[in-house]
C-alpha cells in the first residue's frame, strides 16, 4: 500500500538550487553550442551571409521568447480535451503547461538571454566587416547596428508577447505538436 501511495504521488520539483544549477549547466552548454554555430558560420562569410545569422539568432529569440509567454498563458482544457482524444502533441503541451515556470524560465532567460548575447557578438562582427570594407567611422557603425539589432529584438518580443498571450493556448499546443516529432516512435500514441 505504501509503494502504492509512494508511485501515485507527484514527482516534486527539484529545489531553487538544484534548479539554478541545472539550469546554470544549461545554459553553458547550449551558449556554447549557439557561439559555435555562430562562429562556424561567420567565419569567412560574407556580409550577408553573416546579417542572415544576425536576423537568425534574432528571431530565434523572439520564437522562444513567445513559447514561454505563451505557455504561462494557456488555458489547459482545451489541452486536455486535445489529449483525451489522442491528438498529436496535446500530451507534451499539456506537459509544458504543468511545467509552465520551468519552460518559461529556460525559454525567456536562458535561450532568449543566449540569442541576445549571440546576436550582439555577432552584430560587433558585421561592424568590423563593414568598417573594414567601406571605411566607414567606427562609433556611428557600431551604435547604428547596436540600436537596430536592439529595436529589432524588443520590437519583436513586444509583437510576440502579444500574439502569445492572446493564441498562449494555440502556441502552447505548436510547440507541443513540434515537441511529439522527437519522441521515440514506440512511445508515440
């Protein structure tokens, strides 16, 4: 009876600094996947190859930025109607919407800081490329490109918190759906 009660009782979650550490662990590890992917791609690239990975990163930013809104904000029932009647995806939208702090947190903080981080590194690379192809006044370049790479980022999550807290519940299910393609197949229905 005990082991009984013991099995049906709710995984806790792991303590504050537990949870800092892991997530400390992750967001090394995914900085230093995002820095070597940028740096694989921009060395050698041209200008537009490189505001192709600015715009990347940038946007990259905005989409998780809009899964952890979004995710804060659903509405579970209709999830659980979803996953009662076996839809694609509804079972791990419904998982995030139980883990809503923990996703919004990885999503926001760790992934949405690392695209920030990566995308000003990467700007400080196009500036270099440009002051050195044109000639151009360093100060105005790097101001100039810092600004847009920042209005582009806000003005982006502005735009998506927005339509995420409004279709949280339609999101949450996408980012579900997107979640349920990488699980095992055996274990897929």
């Amino acid at each position: 009876m005990e082991k009984q009660r013991q099995r049906k009782k709710k995984k806790e979650p792991p303590s504050p600094i537990r949870w800092a550490a892991i997530v400390f662990f992750m967001a090394v590890i995914i900085s230093a996947g995002m820095g070597l992917a940028s740096e694989l791609l921009l060395s050698g690239a041209g200008l537009l190859l490189a505001a192709g990975v600015l715009l990347l990163f940038i946007l990259l930013g905005i989409l998780f930025d809009i899964v952890g809104v979004a995710v804060t904000a659903a509405d579970p029932r209709p999830l659980n109607s979803m996953a009662s009647h076996k839809e694609r995806g509804a079972k791990e939208a419904l998982r995030l919407v139980r883990n809503a702090n923990r996703v919004s947190s990885v999503c926001n903080d760790v992934v949405g800081d690392i695209c920030g981080i990566v995308s000003g590194v990467t700007g400080a690379v196009i500036a270099s490329r440009l002051r050195a192809a044109f000639g151009l006044e360093s100060l105005l370049v790097s101001v100039g490109l810092t600004a847009l790479i920042s209005g582009l980022t806000i003005g982006g999550k502005a735009l998506g918190k927005t339509f995420a807290i409004r279709r949280g519940t339609d999101v949450t299910y996408w980012a579900g759906h997107f979640l349920y393609l990488f699980r095992p197949r055996r274990k897929r229905r």
